[in-house]
C-alpha cells in the first residue's frame, strides 16, 4: 500500500512543528516526485511553520502555490499569516486581510486579536481601536489577548488615561488581569 497524501500531511505538520523546515520543504518536492498533490493542509503545515519561524517571505510563497492551485485557505491560514505579516509591515497586513475578507471568511477572535496586535506593534492606535470597537459590535468576546494588546499599543504611545480605561474595561468583563497584563503595565 503506498502513502497517501493524508501520511505525508501527518509528517509535514510533525516537521514543521519541530522547525525542521529544510526537511519540510523536502518532504513536498518528495510528494511532487511521486504525483500526489499538495492539499490545504499541506500547505497550511507549511505557512505555519515558516510563519513560526519568521520566513515570512518562504510563509507568502506556500500561500501564493496554494492559490495558485485552486486551493481556498484555511481561516487559521490567515491567523499564522497576519501575525507573521505584522513583522514586515502594516500594509502586507492589511493585503491578507482584504484577501482573506474577499474569500468570504468570517474574522473571528484569532484574526481580530491578530490584527489588533500588529497595529499595536506599530503604533497605529487609531486603527487598533476602530478593530476592537468592530469586534464588540460583531459579538466577538474579547479576551485577555485583546486587552493586552490594547494595552501595549496604548503604552507605546503614552497613553496612561487609555490603559487605566482598558484595565477597568477588562476587569468589568470578568477578565481578571494576571502577571502578563501587569508586566506590560
């Protein structure tokens, strides 16, 4: 019996999880070699693990293969791409947005907090908050990730009366601030 492309995704996420990329991207030329197609998780092993260790630009070429080849990503596609996106700028953020938005994909809390986080890395608050004020209207619960973020954009800017606000905020919620949220303060 001859492998399937399920026994080589179960392999690529194995490698790719222990940042074993070189191997990774291997394994793919070996399942080229042996004319079995890539698949939505192949490649979503792949974005995530070149993501995870900050080859953004190797991350955007699996995901440009994978639309290239008919392939609709994964919501959690995105997650791995906006976060590591944030790393190159905002604008390459905002690109797999709209890009993600144009596939009829729903944002959900992994995708806003990941938005909210790479707008706060770069200081543009006011965005940051248009996004979080976008997610309490859409229902999404906000979580302690949310408010970190907040937070930490907030704090680049100096903006003490905004985290003093977002600090009450979150405690209102139930959310109670543990060691993370204090080390940011």
């Amino acid at each position: 019996m001859s492998p399937t492309i399920v026994n080589y995704n179960s392999v690529m996420n194995g490698l790719c999880k222990k940042g074993k990329l070189e191997a990774a991207d291997n394994l793919l030329q070996q399942i080229s070699d042996i004319s079995l197609v890539p698949d939505k998780i192949t490649y979503n092993c792949l974005i995530h693990g070149f993501c995870n260790a900050g080859k953004i630009s190797k991350s955007l070429d699996y995901y440009e293969s994978m639309k290239k080849s008919g392939i609709k990503p994964f919501l959690s596609t995105y997650h791995a791409l906006i976060m590591g996106c944030s790393k190159i700028g905002l604008s390459e953020v905002d690109k797999i947005y709209k890009e993600m938005l144009n596939l009829n994909l729903t944002p959900d809390r992994t995708v806003y907090n990941a938005l909210i986080d790479s707008h706060a890395e770069h200081q543009n608050i006011e965005k940051l908050m248009s996004l979080f004020n976008e997610m309490k209207k859409k229902e999404i619960e906000v979580d302690k990730m949310t408010y970190n973020s907040l937070i930490m954009g907030n704090f680049k800017v100096v903006d003490k009366t905004k985290i003093v606000d977002l600090v009450q905020d979150m405690k209102a919620r139930g959310l109670v601030p543990k060691e993370d949220t204090y080390t940011l303060l």
